[in-house]
C-alpha cells in the first residue's frame, strides 16, 4: 500500500488555490502498481456476486473498468451532464459555488443486480451521494460496496453516504 500511496503525486494549489491535488497519473502509468491496485478491489470483491461496477467520470472510470474486467462484471457510466447519448436520469447537487449534476442512462441497470460504485478520490462526497441518490431512487438495486482509491477524511465525505459500505485504499 505504501508503494501505491507514494506514486501518488500531491499537487499543491491545484485547480485553485487551496486545493492539494491528488494526481494519480504517475501511478496509472507504472503497470505493476496499477494492476496491484485493481486486485486489491479484486480481492474483496471476487465472491461478492457483483454484476455492475458504476464509474463515475472521469477518473472512476479507469478504476471502475479494470475491475470490471477483473471480476467478470459489465460496467457503467455515470457522467456529466449532456455527455450520455440516450435518456437518462439526473440528479443535481450543490457545489461551494452553485450546482452540478450526474446522469445516467435510463437503462444502465437492471432490478435486482448487486452492484459497486467506484471513484478515484472522496472529498466532500457530493458528487457520489449525488451518483448513488440517483441510483437508489431509479433503480432497485443492491449497492454492495463504494470504493475508493483515496479518501480525504478530514473532509468527512463519508457522513454524505450514512448507510453504506465504503471501503477507501489510502486516506488522508
Ligand atoms: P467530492 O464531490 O467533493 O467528493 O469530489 C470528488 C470528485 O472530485 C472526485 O471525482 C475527484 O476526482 C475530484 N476531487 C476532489 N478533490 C480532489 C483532490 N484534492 N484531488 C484530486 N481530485 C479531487
């Protein structure tokens, strides 16, 4: 795990001041590291059944698809809004400044499936309860486990998603 955490590159002030961003790019680019990483989710998840992995856009995507891959599952997007060719569910959510909102298409799951949520970082975790609020009131499906790569504790985004499994690698 410390491997993993050190190829993680902090980038101070970034997209604003303030802001210590997490680049995961540097850990992307070094395969063993990566495929460690999948087979960490791998490994809590190989007998759990899971039938969808969700990503949420856009770096919950490459996590969401390797695992996807890795477990047997399909996978399914979850993006901002205008970026889904098809009909859709939305579900807005406040930002420091306004608003934001995801989608998902109106027939990404199916009732009954055991699905998990994946995302690179939780911060504030607006944008997945944003995600899972969005699932829970269209789909009658059963979120297993939100995962994460990284978790900022100290932003307490877990408080956002009470009665959920999640499970995050690194935390800050
Ligand atoms: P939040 O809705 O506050 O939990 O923000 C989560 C989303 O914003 C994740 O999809 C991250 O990709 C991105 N994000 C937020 N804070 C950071 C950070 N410090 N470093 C990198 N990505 C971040």
């Amino acid at each position: 795990m410390e491997q993993i955490a050190s190829a993680i590159r902090n980038i101070p002030d970034f997209p604003k001041p303030g802001i210590q961003f997490k680049d995961i790019t540097p850990l992307l680019a070094d395969g063993a590291l990566f495929r460690k990483t999948i087979d960490l989710l791998k490994g809590r998840h190989k007998n759990n059944g899971i039938d969808v992995v969700v990503g949420i856009e856009a770096r919950g995507f490459v996590f969401a698809s390797a695992l996807a891959y890795a477990l047997g599952a399909g996978t399914c997007l979850v993006r901002k809004p205008g970026k889904l060719p098809h009909s859709v569910f939305r579900k807005t959510y406040d930002l420091e400044y306004g608003t934001d909102a995801v989608e998902i298409h109106t027939d990404a799951l199916r009732p009954g499936q055991r699905i998990l949520v994946v995302d690179d970082l939780l911060a504030t975790g607006g944008t997945v309860a944003a995600a899972i609020g969005m699932i829970q009131e269209n789909f009658s499906v059963e979120i297993v486990e939100v995962d994460f790569l990284i978790e900022l504790a100290f932003l307490h985004g877990r408080a956002k998603l009470p009665d959920l499994p999640i499970h995050s690698l690194i935390r800050y």
